[in-house]
C-alpha cells in the first residue's frame, strides 16, 4: 500500500537442502507483520510440509498488537484423474 520495504529468509538443512523454515517481514509506517513457518516431514507422505506457522502483527503507534499460530496436522493425499476425447 506505501511501498514498504519486505525481507525474509529460509533456514536450509545443508545436507539435504530442505527448507526447514521460512519468514516473511513487512515493515509499513502503519503496522510490522511477520510470518514464520517451520516445516516437518511427514512420513505417511514422504514429504516436508508446513507443522506450523507463527504471524504476528504490531503497529509503531503503540497502540495495539495481535498474535496468531496455526498448526497444520493429519495431511491426506488426493489424486484426480482426468481424460480427453476429441472427436474427428
């Protein structure tokens, strides 16, 4: 909205190069937000995922600031299929 300045950053496993955590920092006149999200393997996939993610929000005024976490559990795998038939 006013041009503020983002940074972030990602923590690397150096033997295998998997991302273990990312975090995203936006700085405005009005308000500083920060994402943090830490990943884990999940065995029944075999695949890293987001475990969980920290945000939270405060504002250079003083004048409030709010917190937030979410855990992320109990992931599924779907496939969907599809076909063409185009005729002559």
């Amino acid at each position: 909205e006013d041009g503020a300045p983002a940074s972030g950053s990602f923590t690397i496993d150096p033997d295998s190069g998997r991302i273990l955590r990312t975090e995203f920092v936006l700085a405005s006149r009005r308000i500083i937000a920060r994402f943090t999200v830490e990943y884990a393997e999940q065995p029944a996939l075999k695949l890293w995922l987001p475990a969980s993610m920290v945000e939270s929000y405060r504002f250079p005024s003083g004048a409030s600031s709010m917190d937030g976490q979410a855990t992320d559990s109990n992931f599924r795998m779907f496939r969907v299929e599809t076909s063409t038939s185009i005729g002559k």
